[in-house]
C-alpha cells in the first residue's frame, strides 16, 4: 500500500473514533471528563496497536479462507483433503506461551518502545489462543447430540449473549490447555 493511503486511511479511522465518541459525549453528558479523555487517548492507542490490528485481522482472515477451502475439498467430486488432522484438536505450540509471558513481562518495563512492541506481541499472542479455546469449545460442541445446524445455532446464540466473557473464556482456555489439555478423548457423550 501506498503511504500515503495509509496514512489517510488511518486519519479517517482517527476522525470517525473521535466522532463517535463525541456524539456519546453529547448523550451522556454527566461523564464528560471522562469521556473527554478518552477522546485524548484514543487516536495514540489506536497508533499503538495498529500492527497487532493487522496481523491478527490477516491471522482470522487466514484461518476462516482455510476452513471454506478445507470444505470445499470436502464436497468436491472426488473429495480431496488437505489435511488429515481434524482442525478441531489444532493447538498452538507449547513454546507459545513463553512468548506470551515474555510481552507480558514487556509491558511493565518503563520504555516506551518495548511497552509498544509487548502489547503488539501479547495481542497477537492472546488471538492464537483464542483461536485454540475455539477449537476446544467446537470440539466439545460436536459432542453433543445435534445435528450440525443446531450446534452452530446454539454457538451462535451464546456468542450473542456472552460474547465478551465467552471471547475471555475461550482465551483462557486456550492458554491453560498447555496444562490441563481440555480435549481428552471419552468414550461416552455429554448426554444419556
């Protein structure tokens, strides 16, 4: 990309934040200071957190252009698969969690610049384990006993209601599954 397409790109960014956040200003008018200052802080964060916004939009993009060329494969006359694997037990490398450790040590040195490329690294670090608790939430998912429509439906009306707290318990779970290890093979179904 041009440079100068970025930077214009990223202004508008900038300019529809600060509009936005001006017009809650306008509606809640009781929190000004604090709407004021987030005002303040917000074109610097977004500055600040702009390549992890990258990679980890390229990252998703990556993952969901695989799973629709994986079932395309599938459905294709013959089926052809990629990867003999289910994508369901993927987990990320183990060695992954001394990078998360170490960005996370990074943000509480006082330079500016190593704070800016830890927080870069932990949000990177914090999608692929998001990436890992979504394949263990669908894993036990398809344990149930529904067809394929009503498991994605009720995935979906979960992620409607909880979706910040299940974003946070599927990172966890990622992340601790280096050590409990979630997806241990039963023999049995979630339900008699």
């Amino acid at each position: 990309l041009p440079q100068g397409l970025l930077t214009r790109y990223f202004d508008k960014a900038v300019s529809l934040s600060q509009q936005y956040v001006q017009a809650l200003e306008q509606m809640q008018e009781g929190e000004d200071e604090q709407l004021a200052a987030l005002v303040q802080v917000l074109p610097q964060l977004l500055r600040v957190v702009l390549p992890a916004l990258v990679v980890v939009s390229h990252l998703f993009m990556n993952v969901l252009n695989y799973i629709l060329v994986r079932r395309y494969c599938q459905r294709s006359q013959p089926p052809r698969h990629l990867d003999p694997d289910d994508l369901l037990c993927w987990h990320a490398s183990d060695y992954l969690v001394w990078l998360f450790l170490a960005s996370g040590a990074a943000l509480l040195i006082p330079l500016d610049a190593v704070s800016t490329i830890g927080l870069n690294v932990l949000l990177v670090t914090l999608a692929i384990y998001l990436l890992q608790g979504l394949a263990i939430a669908l894993f036990w998912g398809r344990r149930l006993p529904f067809p394929h429509g009503v498991q994605w439906l009720v995935v979906g009306v979960v992620f409607v209601i909880a979706g910040l707290l299940c974003v946070a318990v599927c990172t966890a779970a990622g992340l601790f599954d280096l050590w409990v290890d979630f997806r241990r093979q039963r023999r049995h179904s979630l339900l008699p």
